[in-house]
C-alpha cells in the first residue's frame, strides 16, 4: 500500500481529518498526518472486525508491541501503515507515550470504560501539531483537542461552551500548525463534504475554530 493508498484509506474512514490536511500545503507534511491518521484508523478498525473484548484485546496488544520497532526506527517491512509511521516518528522524533495511551484507551473502550478524551483526541492533536510544527505548542492545543473530543461522543453542548477558551488557546499556535486542529470547527457530521470544505475554509482563514 502505497502512501497515495493510505491517503484514500484515511479519507473513507476519517474524512473529517482528510478534509483538514488538505489545507497542508507542502506535500511531506500532508503525507506525515496521513501516516499518523492511517495508524489511528487501523486502531479504530479492530472493535469492527473482531466480536470478542479479548480478541480486540490482543489485536491492540500487537500493535503495542509493533511500537518497539517504530520508536526503535525500524520499520515492520510489508507494512505500509507501521513503515509510514516509523518514518514520521523518526524524522520528527515524536514521543512514544501518546501512542502508549491511544492504545491504552481502545483497550479500555472494548471492555466498557468510557471515553479517555485525552487520549482519544488531545494526544492525537498534539502529535499532529508538533509534525507540522515542531515541539513546543502541545498546550496551545489542549482545549481544541478536547472541543474535538465532546463533539465525536455527542457532547455538542459541552464542544461550544468548551469552544471559546479553546480559541483563545490557538492564538498562540503557528499558521503551519492549524490543519492539525481545523477538523475541530466541524460539529454536524451529517454535512455534506462540499458544506464542510467551506466552514474548514472560513476557520482556516479566520483561524477559528
């Protein structure tokens, strides 16, 4: 699979996402973002396949051990979403625990615990942020991570009350960087593709979310 065909796989199951790294201009970049949505989408893929907890279990596990390659920066040949991500996490020298606790809170979500918002969706967030522009803005993205977060479990009207400190965060964070937190704007999953690319647009140019 090649990255073009994880491009297509991140724009099936996570089309939102998809619609905000389009505003990544340089290609690299964009090609980074889909290896880490790719990785999260093999990970959301798993409750979908496997009926039992403890089957999911173990999927989650072996992914979890794959992490010792990544981070060692040696790719799982034949792989094409774990060879992606090695190659970002070594270029960017990204850190290992919001991988860890990614995995972590599918783990719990198969066995009934509730959403980990942190986890889920902050992490996540600041991963992508430090690809596209470089260490050091993680906080800056706490709260758009978890607007993100209430509006994906159903929590709008938590997501806009959460909404105003979130944007008052993302002043600090770089242009190059908000593509990473864009998808955060869209609320109504039930829009049409066309409906979204102009209110990513508007946040985009605004630079609210």
């Amino acid at each position: 699979m090649s990255s073009v065909d994880l491009d297509g796989e991140v724009h099936q199951s996570d089309p939102d996402r998809w619609l905000s790294s389009r505003f990544v201009g340089d290609a690299q970049a964009r090609a980074d973002l889909i290896a880490l949505y790719a990785f999260e989408a093999e990970l959301l893929a798993i409750p979908t396949r496997v009926t039992q907890p403890l089957l999911a279990e173990m999927r989650y596990v072996w992914w979890r051990d794959q992490l010792d390659g990544v981070f060692a920066g040696v790719a799982r040949k034949g792989h094409p979403v774990l060879e992606a991500l090695t190659d970002v996490v070594v270029r960017h020298g990204l850190d290992r625990a919001p991988f860890e606790a990614l995995i972590a809170a599918h783990i719990g979500r198969v066995h009934g615990e509730p959403h980990d918002l942190d986890a889920f969706y902050v992490g996540p967030m600041q991963t992508a942020v430090r690809v596209l522009a470089g260490p050091g803005h993680e906080a800056t993205v706490v709260e758009a991570g978890r607007v993100w977060g209430l509006s994906q479990t159903g929590r709008t009207d938590e997501a806009r009350a959460a909404r105003p400190a979130a944007r008052a965060a993302l002043r600090g964070l770089p242009v190059a960087a908000f593509p990473a937190v864009v998808h955060a704007t869209l609320t109504d999953p039930s829009r049409s593709e066309a409906a979204k690319r102009l209110r990513l647009i508007w946040a985009s140019v605004t630079g609210r979310i």
